[in-house]
C-alpha cells in the first residue's frame, strides 16, 4: 500500500492562458519549467526549513504531451532522496481533469546554502509536515498527502 510518504503532492493548479503559449498554440515549454522549478523550490524550502535554497541539477525532462489553451494542469513534486547538504525530488505533471500525464522529471536536486551561498548540512531524512511541526489538529476532509495544507 501507498504510504503518506511516499504519495506525491499535487499543490499547484495552472490554467493555461493565451501568455503561456508558444506559436503552434500549445503550453510553452520555458513557462512550463519555470513553474516547476517554483514549485521544486517552495517544497525544498519547507521541507529543508531554510530560504537559502538553489536549483543544482534537473535531469531528463520528459514532455509527454502538450497542454493547449484552457487546459488546467497540476504540478506534483515528491522528495525522493535527502541527502546532506541536498535535497532531490521526483516531479510530475498532469491534466487535472483526465489525470493525462504531461511531464515527467525524475530528479531535481536542490542544495541547501548558508548566507554566504555555501552548501550548509540540512539535517533532514524524511519528509515533515508544516501540521504536524506546529501540532495542528487534522481539520479537513481530505485525502492524507492530498490537501492543500500537507506539505
Ligand atoms: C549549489 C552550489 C553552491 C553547490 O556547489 P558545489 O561546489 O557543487 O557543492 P558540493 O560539491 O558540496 O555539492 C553540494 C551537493 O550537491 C550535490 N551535487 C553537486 N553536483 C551535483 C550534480 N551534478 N548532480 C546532482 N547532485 C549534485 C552534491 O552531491 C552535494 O549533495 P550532498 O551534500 O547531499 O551529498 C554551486 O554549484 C552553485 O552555486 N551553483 C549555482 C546554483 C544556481 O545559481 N542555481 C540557479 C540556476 S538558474
């Protein structure tokens, strides 16, 4: 069975509008990335709990088809690996509505730095939770892993 830890997060809901396009009239693949490397960062720096954080390596990215205008699409990011100084991450993107896959990355690595731009130890192993750092009570309905508030 899938646990809470390994399920992928899919926070970030884009509408594909007519500024993200590319002149065949399908999502511009550098927006695309752009979007994704937001949403690698944002998930590094919570689970890292540190603002310092720089993209270092993106592997193969996959586009496997191409969203059109009006398209809603959803950003999934997992951690897959934390390392010492680094934090590496699974990303996935999809129709929200068809659940169509869109992209695939198998490894985006993100180095924790200090305030000089150094790679700093993090001292993390395993994925948190905001909640459950600051003890919140559960108090949605939601599917664990699958709410806005599980990051
Ligand atoms: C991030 C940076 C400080 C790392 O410096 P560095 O000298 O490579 O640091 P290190 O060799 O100590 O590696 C740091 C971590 O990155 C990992 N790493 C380094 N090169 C890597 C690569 N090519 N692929 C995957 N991981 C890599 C290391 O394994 C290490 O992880 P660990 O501590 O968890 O084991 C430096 O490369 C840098 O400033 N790069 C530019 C970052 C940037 O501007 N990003 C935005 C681009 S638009």
């Amino acid at each position: 069975m899938e646990t809470r830890e390994s399920k992928m997060n899919f926070h970030t809901r884009k509408w594909v509008k007519p500024e993200d396009l590319n002149p065949n009239h399908s999502l511009f693949g550098g927006r695309l990335l752009q979007w994704i490397d937001e949403e690698a960062v944002i998930y590094a720096i919570v689970q890292l709990e540190n603002p310092f954080v720089v993209t270092k390596f993106i592997s193969e990215i996959n586009f496997i088809k191409s969203p059109k205008q009006g398209d809603i699409i959803e950003l999934g990011i997992l951690a897959t690996h934390f390392g010492n100084t680094s934090l590496t991450m699974r990303c996935e993107v999809r129709n929200i509505l068809t659940r169509e896959p869109i992209l695939n990355i198998d490894k985006l690595v993100f180095v924790n730095l200090d305030e000089n731009g150094k790679p700093k130890l993090h001292g993390k192993t395993a994925i948190t939770y905001i909640k459950d750092r600051l003890n919140i009570k559960e108090i949605t309905l939601n599917t664990p892993g699958e709410g806005p508030g599980d990051l």
